[in-house]
C-alpha cells in the first residue's frame, strides 16, 4: 500500500516509494529506496523534501499510535524543539559556513573513494552519490561563491578539489541543456569519477611545477584508461561515468587521448566533460602558475578550434553568465563595449563601450564599471561592424577612439 506521509513521521524500515519537490532538493540518488540507517533518516529529515510516500508492501508501515497516547500528546503543551543545526541552516538560506562545510565534507569523500581505489578496491558507487546531491545543493544555492572556494587549489588537494569543481559544472551545464534528472545525477557522478584514475599516477608527475618530459605525458596520458579499468570492477558503474572516465580528453578533431575518437564518436557527456575539466584547470589557482582568470579561461577555449563542440561551449558561456575577454557586449545602458581584465568580480566585468546602439553613432571610449551598468549579452562584432570588426577590435583593445561611422544595423540586435 502507497501512504503519503510527512518526512518528520519517517523512520528507518520505511521503503520511500518517491519524494514531493524539485529533484535539487531530493538528498539521495534515488527516488525509490529503504532507508537503512539513522544517518539516511537524518539526511531525509534535514533536506527540503516535506512529503513522501512510503510503499508499505517493501518496508515497515506508520506506526498507529493508541488513542490514549495521541489525546495525551495533543493535549501536553507545545513544546518547540529546536532543529537539527544542520536544518537550521538550511532554513536561513546560504551561508559560507555551510558552503565550505559542505566542500569539505565532499572532499572528505572524494579523498576516501580514491583511496580505495589506489589501494585497488573497487570503488564504493553507492557512495558517490550523496556527494553529488551536496555538490549539487550548495551549487545551486550559491554558484559564484562555490567557483571561488573550488578554484583555489594546493598541490595536495588538487585533484580531489578539481573533481568537486568539474562534477558541480557538470550537473549545472547538463541542467542548463534540460537533460532528465536522472542522467543530470549520473553525469554529476561522472564528472566526480572522471580522473580517478590519477591514484595511478606518480605524485612526482601530477605536482610537478614545470612542464611534463616527453616520457612524464605518456604516463599522465594513462589515467582514462586506468580510472575506467577501475570503475569496471564495480558492476554498477553507470555507462555514463565509464564513458566519461575514459573519454574526456578526447578531441572534435580526433587529436585527443585515449583512443582518438572524432566529431560524433564522442557522447555527448563526454563532451560536457572536456569542457568542463578544461575550463577548471586553466582557472584554478595553484601555487606555482598564474590561473587564467574565467574571462581569458573562455576567450581561449573559443579559439581551440576542433578541441570542444562549439554549440555546447557557446551554452556553457550562456549558463556560466561570464563573458569571454574582449567578446562584444551590450550594456543595459544600450552601449557597446569590449570585455577587459580588471574586475575582481568575473560577474560585473570592466567593459569598454565606444558605440551607441539607439543613437548609431561611436562614443568616446570609456571603461565602465558594470556593477552600475550590468551587462545584458553577448554581441556579435561582425554583425554590428561587417567589414571593420578585426581592426575595430584591435582600436578599442589598445585604447584608439573609433571615428568613422560603421555600417548601420538595425538596433534590434544580433
Ligand atoms: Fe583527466
């Protein structure tokens, strides 16, 4: 039998058949499980979730309190117990506390589950999976702290901080492209999983501070094949975290690692992945190189042509909100301007506008600070400037004041 109850009334024995509210808000991998343990219960109970419906015919029922006992209990006095802190939390919206108890929880995880596997068990997947639920909730609750706390990276804790980062891109970029939540939880775990074969490589080749010889990548290049090896021995890896494992260094031009696929022969998932684990290395902060900052990060990635899906890392520049250094954007104001460097908040970059969209005329160029002038979106250069746009790009760059009139566009935009 099907019974709706409160979360509150749920206790260990109960077999959830499914939860009530968003998919974010569900802290467990699966809507239909028993729950087992206290701390499964304590997780149930400090998430939003306030409803489910337990299926009494695959665990204990609801406990039918005598009739005596229910008068005495709505008869005593209110007492208000105080939450679980961890509730409370939860109830006052985001706090950094919360945010950075929550990587260092993951982290906690993550460090354990590659510990396994370098000790050549086969990885617990079951586990994985409340890391990303967590990884998800505080992405979710408040995505540009979560990007700075994960960026900043000691040579001890890289990888393991990289796979929090490129687990919580994952699930946003998949959220974004409206995959179902099942697959967005896979990919999630994934994108967790993706380079846990790194427990086979040397630590003397992952933190080394130079470039690597030629015989240091070849064995750096083994580590899809070692993570999926791996991953193989638990018979529950999902097909996705195995194609991921093995595929995201593969390249749309076939350059790539291991096996050189090409343009279609490389999943979608994988694809997320390259975009995804790239974007974090080259913005992370570690102690012996300068992070590109997520401007120049992206500005970057669009000129390796034939590395990623075009399409896809267009919507991965749409979702992330960052604009990519020197890309043309529009102002609120209905300026135009060029992306700068400059700006501690990769939100509200500096932006150099030179042109007037109603009035079709150049401005004086002006560096704005666009905390006060938000950017609305990304331009294109050669549909304002046809013929003019290379030349024009490099004027403002280098702070030249535009003079001629350009080829007038409708003011519509793009
Ligand atoms: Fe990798």
């Amino acid at each position: 039998m099907l019974i709706r109850v409160a979360t509150r009334e749920v206790q260990v024995g109960m077999y959830v058949d499914a939860m009530e509210g968003a998919w974010i808000d569900n802290p467990f991998w699966r809507r239909s499980f028993l729950i087992k343990t206290e701390a499964e219960l304590d997780r149930l109970r400090s998430s939003a979730i306030q409803h489910v419906t337990i299926d009494t015919t695959k665990g204990r029922g609801v406990t039918v309190i005598p009739e005596a006992e229910r008068r005495r209990q709505v008869e005593a006095p209110a007492v208000i117990a105080p939450l679980p802190v961890e509730r409370r939390k939860r109830r006052s919206g985001p706090q950094p506390d919360d945010l950075t108890q929550t990587i260092d929880r993951s982290k906690e995880h993550v460090i354990a589950m590659f510990q396994e596997a370098r000790l050549g068990r086969a990885i617990d997947l079951e586990a994985v999976t409340p890391v990303v639920d967590d990884i998800s909730v505080a992405l979710q609750r408040d995505r540009a702290a979560f990007v700075k706390v994960t960026r900043l990276k000691m040579n001890n804790e890289y990888t393991y901080l990289h796979s929090i980062a490129v687990c919580a891109l994952m699930v946003d970029l998949a959220l974004h492209l409206g995959l179902p939540e099942a697959e967005v939880r896979e990919i999630g775990a994934a994108g967790l999983l993706h380079d846990i074969g790194k427990v086979a490589t040397p630590t003397t080749i992952l933190d080394k501070a130079g470039q690597l010889g030629q015989d240091e990548w070849l064995v750096m290049r083994r580590h899809p094949s070692e993570g999926h090896a791996m991953l193989r021995k638990d018979a529950t890896a999902s097909r996705i975290a195995l194609d991921v494992c093995l595929h995201h260094h593969e390249r749309l031009d076939g350059s790539g690692y291991p096996e050189r696929l090409k343009g279609d022969q490389i999943s979608l998932h994988a694809r997320i992945a390259a975009i995804c684990d790239v974007y974090d290395a080259v913005t992370s902060v570690r102690p012996y190189k300068r992070p590109w900052s997520p401007h120049e990060a992206l500005a970057r990635m669009l000129e390796w042509e034939g590395h990623f899906d075009p399409d896809l890392l267009d919507a991965f520049i749409v979702n992330l909100g960052i604009q990519p250094l020197h890309a043309l954007v529009r102002l609120n104001s209905n300026r135009l301007g060029i992306v700068l460097d400059g700006s501690a908040d990769p939100y509200a970059p500096l932006v150099r506008t030179f042109y007037h969209v109603p009035d079709s005329r150049f401005l004086g160029i002006e560096d704005v600070d666009t905390t006060q002038d938000p950017v609305l979106r990304r331009e294109r250069g050669d549909y304002w400037f046809p013929d003019r746009w290379p030349a024009l790009l490099a004027d403002v760059q280098a702070g030249i004041q535009p003079h001629e009139a350009p080829l007038l566009r409708a003011a519509g935009g793009r």
